[in-house]
C-alpha cells in the first residue's frame, strides 16, 4: 500500500502545493487486485482488458413483435393490396425448436425470438391485420402462443426490405473483441455488458477504505444541544461525502476530544478498516493542536518511514498539513487544518489524488481549465502563496463566491470551483484569465 517513506525537512521549511502532493503520490500505491462479484465490483477499476466470449447478441433476431417472412412474398403489399400469408405457428423469445419459413407463409415473431430459417425479414404487426383474420392488434399479445400444430392466416399491408427489423448476430459485440480496457471504472453500463458476455465476476482494484476523524473538543454532532463556545462538526461529515464522491467506502468518526492518548488510542482502533487515514482540526502549533502532539512521535524506530510529518505549505488556505504512515501496514494519514474551507480544499488537493491514487487510476485530479474572472473588485493575494477561492463557474466565467475567510461554509456550499491564483500574483483584476479547478 505504501512502500516509500515521506520526505522530511526542518520545521521552518516553507514546502510547495506541488512539492507536497508529489510526496503523497509518491508514497501512495495502488491497493492489490481482488476477484468480486459484479455487484461487488461497481465503482471499482479494472485491472484487465475483459474479452467478449460470445457475440452480442448471440444469434439473429427479432426486434419487434410481428411477422416473419420472405421478401419476395410481401413486395408490393399495400393497403389495397395486401399479401396473404399462411402463419404456420409462432416463435417466441428463448425458444429452440424453430419452424422454416417457405414461400407464401410467415411465422408469427415475439421480440428477442431466433428468426426462423428462410425468413429473410420481420414485418412489424402494426403493418398486418394481426393474423387469423381478426383484425385488431392488439388481440396478437391477448392470445398468446396459437396451438401446437395450428395454423391461420394474416394480411400484410406493408413490404419490408431484407433484414428488416432484425437484430443480426455481432451487431453489438463480437466475439473476440475487447469489452472493456484495464482501467475502467464500473458503472452500471459496464456491469450490463459484462453481465451480457457471461461473466460473474471481474478482477479489480477494491475500493480504498478511508477513516475520517474530526478532533477538538468544541465540536458537537448535529441535533445535538450546542453549549457555551461550542460548534457543529462538519468537518467530518464534509470529508466523508467528499471521499465517498472520489470512489472510496469511506467511514466517519465522531469527533475526538483534545486528547492525546484518546486520540492515539482512536487511530489505533480504526487503523483495521483504514487504506487511508484523514484526520481534520490541531495540526497548527497552538497548545490544544492535539493531532500533532499525538502523532509527532507516533513513527517505529526499527521501521523507516513510519511516522507523520507535520509541515507548513505555500498556500492559503490550509497552511498547516501533515503526512505520514501509522501502523504495522504503514497506512498513509492525511492530517488536514480544521477550518472548513481549509479542511476541504486541503481534501480536495491532497486526499482526492490518494485516494484515486489507491484505486489504480491514472487521472487523479480534478478537471482544470481556463475561466474570465467577472468580479466586482480586484482579488488580493498573499505574495509567495498559491490561493484558492471559491467560484461559480459557468460558461467559461468565474465568479467568486464569499470571501477568503477559511470558515466560510455556506460560501462553499455555493461554489462549484475553486481559482487558483498563483504564488506570485498579489492582485488579478476583473476580466483577467485565471485558472480554475472544477469541482463538479
């Protein structure tokens, strides 16, 4: 899972956004294939090509409810004019004894049913008199098959060119062609198709498990009673969506009180259901950042590596990170600012790309592009820092949402994007070019 130990440097060390994500990425591996039922394996990626064993569909047939005929015996039918057909029987959807069609006859066809031998097209039953003379169509379905080894006639009104309506065999797939390529990710189409090619089961990379933790002794859950200097944690509720909306099965804990050892023990308890790790809140260097007294120290001497590495970054916001491993497996551990703009985009920028990391994906970041900044006023930015700010972006505009303030939330809810405004601009005007990182 994690095999190259994160880089360290002093604590005064001013690392970059990028600096910072290459060691994540470089540090993350991608979680070992498994075989899962098809159902199992939705929202995973695939680790082989899938091969197609038979075609699709796998034999010539019906895509309508009506006739099945020859060419010649229904040319220049007409309303007027109609071709009176024998009907010898009827072939319905699955079954194998089929009746050969022979000139001036027709064999009544259910959709999905092998088209017969000598029949060289379908005739839909809207274009015929319904069979047996009694004219509505609607009485074909209400009649069901006819008796075995009885027969009627129908009236065609309407000629119909070879192959009509009919579904040849391979028009979908072939067999032999590649379904699918390693790399997919499975959603409910690609479950059908392999569903339709007769495989039970796929060989993927699972889905990372990622724990979420919100720690800090102020925060309560929702619906509970708010008391003096209290908040709501939202920040793991966030979390959880966010990982959940990269792909991962990800789990929420309540929050963790400022506690060392409750912390540490917290970890430690749910390191067995953790490819991932994200911790939210006391990665700064005040009295209560619990995160970083409790795992400052955290690494195994004998196992290099381990440990998590707490850093400063060029950006705003979410300035303080860490990054590490933890335990016997050496599960990476995100420990994000807990401000919950900086919480978020900090997930965004680092968590996201781990965890499409792990799943074996090779396009782990959110889409970019280029936008036209409309804005009432100049933006500012901190020389030397790469900023972030929400937007709302649409038809190639970007407009930001809400101020710089990091705990801004419902800014944020109205966001789509985030505007990257770069190390050394101060100030971008409106109607400038900036980059913005789509978020939707």
């Amino acid at each position: 899972m994690s095999t190259a130990a994160p880089r360290t440097a002093g604590p005064d060390r001013l690392w970059s956004v990028d600096e910072h994500l290459d060691d994540i990425l470089a540090t993350v591996r991608p979680l070992e294939p498994i075989e899962l039922n098809l159902l199992d394996a939705q929202g995973c990626v695939l680790v082989d090509d899938v091969t197609v064993p038979v075609s699709l569909p796998p034999f010539d047939n019906s895509s309508m409810d009506g006739y099945a005929v020859r060419v010649a015996d229904v040319a220049g039918a007409s309303e007027q004019y109609p071709a009176a057909l024998e009907v010898l029987g009827d072939v319905a959807a699955g079954q194998a004894d089929l009746l050969r069609v022979g000139p001036g006859q027709a064999v009544r066809i259910m959709t999905g049913a092998p088209l017969p031998p000598g029949a060289e097209t379908v005739v839909p039953v809207e274009w015929t008199d319904g069979g047996l003379g009694e004219g509505p169509v609607a009485a074909m379905r209400a009649r069901g098959p006819a008796p075995e080894g009885a027969t009627g006639q129908v009236l065609v009104y309407r000629s119909a060119g070879a192959r009509a309506h009919v579904r040849a065999k391979g028009s979908d797939v072939r067999a032999g062609d590649r379904a699918l390529e390693a790399g997919t990710v499975l959603g409910p189409p690609q479950i059908s198709l392999l569903a339709a090619i007769g495989r039970g089961t796929v060989r993927v990379r699972p889905r990372p498990r990622v724990v979420v933790m919100s720690t800090g002794s102020e925060l309560v859950q929702p619906e509970g009673e708010l008391g003096a200097g209290q908040i709501y944690d939202s920040n793991s509720f966030s979390l959880t969506a966010c990982a959940r909306d990269a792909g991962a099965i990800a789990y929420r804990v309540g929050a963790v009180a400022d506690d060392a050892d409750t912390l540490r023990d917290t970890i430690e308890d749910q390191l067995v259901r953790a490819d991932l790790m994200v911790t939210t809140g006391g990665v700064s260097v005040g009295a209560y950042d619990v995160v970083r007294e409790a795992l400052s120290s955290v690494g195994d001497e004998d196992e290099p590596g381990s440990g998590i590495d707490f850093r400063k970054l060029a950006m705003q916001p979410g300035k303080p990170q860490g990054f590490g491993s933890i335990g016997p497996d050496h599960t990476p551990l995100l420990a994000l600012p807990g401000n919950p703009v900086s919480s978020y985009v900090s997930f965004e920028l680092f968590a996201r790309p781990a965890i499409r990391t792990l799943m074996g994906l090779t396009d782990v970041h959110r889409p970019r592009t280029r936008a036209t900044l409309t804005a009432d006023a100049a933006l500012r930015s901190p020389k030397g820092r790469r900023q972030f700010l929400r937007g709302r972006y649409a038809d190639g505009e970007v407009t930001p949402v809400g101020g710089a303030g990091s705990h801004l939330v419902a800014a944020l809810a109205r966001a789509n994007a985030l505007i990257v405004v770069g190390e050394e601009t101060e100030s971008v005007v409106s109607g400038a070019d900036v980059e913005v990182i789509l978020l939707g």
